[in-house]
C-alpha cells in the first residue's frame, strides 16, 4: 500500500494536551475503522502549529476523507516515494 505524509496546520497544535491529543487520535481511529477500506495510521508528529501523519491507504482521496470524516485538515497530502536515514549513507 502506498504510504502518505499529511501536513494538517492547527494553530497551537504544540499547545495540545495529552488528554485533547488522545481526543484527536480516538476520533481518527473511529474513522479508520469506518471506512470500510485498507487503511493504517503509522504514527504523527506534532510541530509548531503542524501536525505531519504518515498513513497507508490506496489514494489520496481515501486520506481526504478520512480528514473530512474526522473534522480535521489534509493542508497537503503527498505520496512517499522513498525513505532515507543514516542507515541509507552505508
């Protein structure tokens, strides 16, 4: 399956408790499940006024759906064309 990253912009996003994070996540997994099509949240990354997920699903439109179900932004959804880290540099 392809594997998306989602740039969801929320202002003080880095502001989020733990308790309004576990809201959030509660929320997408509910729309997950949902969906009634292949689909995984890997993991996110909360940042400044950002939230960068990475989820696999088929399309893109599938991702954006998943945001419009859930009631949050898919600013920018791009398709992972490659992973590189320190391990890629041997």
């Amino acid at each position: 399956m392809p594997q998306f990253i989602i740039e969801r912009n929320i202002d003080g996003a880095s502001n989020l408790t733990p308790d309004e994070l576990a809201d959030i996540a509660t929320g997408s997994c509910a729309v997950v499940d949902g969906l009634g099509v292949p689909y995984r949240w890997v993991t996110s990354y909360v940042a400044g006024d950002k939230i960068y997920c990475v989820h696999e699903t088929d399309d893109a439109e599938t991702i954006r759906e998943h945001a419009r179900r859930g009631g949050f932004p898919a600013d920018v959804v791009s398709v992972v064309s490659a992973q590189i880290g320190p391990e890629t540099a041997r």
